[in-house]
C-alpha cells in the first residue's frame, strides 16, 4: 500500500469511526471524544492489518508495558 492509500483509508477510519459516527453537541465535545476512540481503536479493536489482533499488540517496548 502506498503512502497516499494509507492516509486515505486513516482519514475515512477516523471520519467513519469517530468524527461522523454519532452527532456531538459542539465542536469541543467531538475533540474530547478523540482520546477514547483512540484507546480503544488502538487497545481493543481488531484490525484486518494486524491479523484481526489490536495494533498494540504488535508493539514491543511500549512505555509502562514491562513494569
């Protein structure tokens, strides 16, 4: 995949998934969101990229994994 595609498919899984998915009051309320969408795309939500594992589990050497 190019780098172009991957940006692409970043901003509709961001608009699909957190900007548009649900209406939010005001503008601060959708940006107070982000942080949790995040955490959860990220820690708990399969992804065909990954074998359907989180991302975070592909990582090694995350700050305050080995503590």
């Amino acid at each position: 995949m190019h780098t172009a595609d991957r940006g692409i498919t970043t901003i509709r899984t961001l608009a699909d998934g957190w900007a548009f998915k649900q209406l939010y009051p005001t503008e601060q309320a959708r940006r107070d969101a982000l942080p949790a969408w995040l955490h959860h795309d990220n820690h708990h939500k399969p992804h065909t990229a990954t074998n359907k594992l989180p991302p975070i589990t592909c990582l090694t050497n995350v700050p305050g994994q080995y503590t």
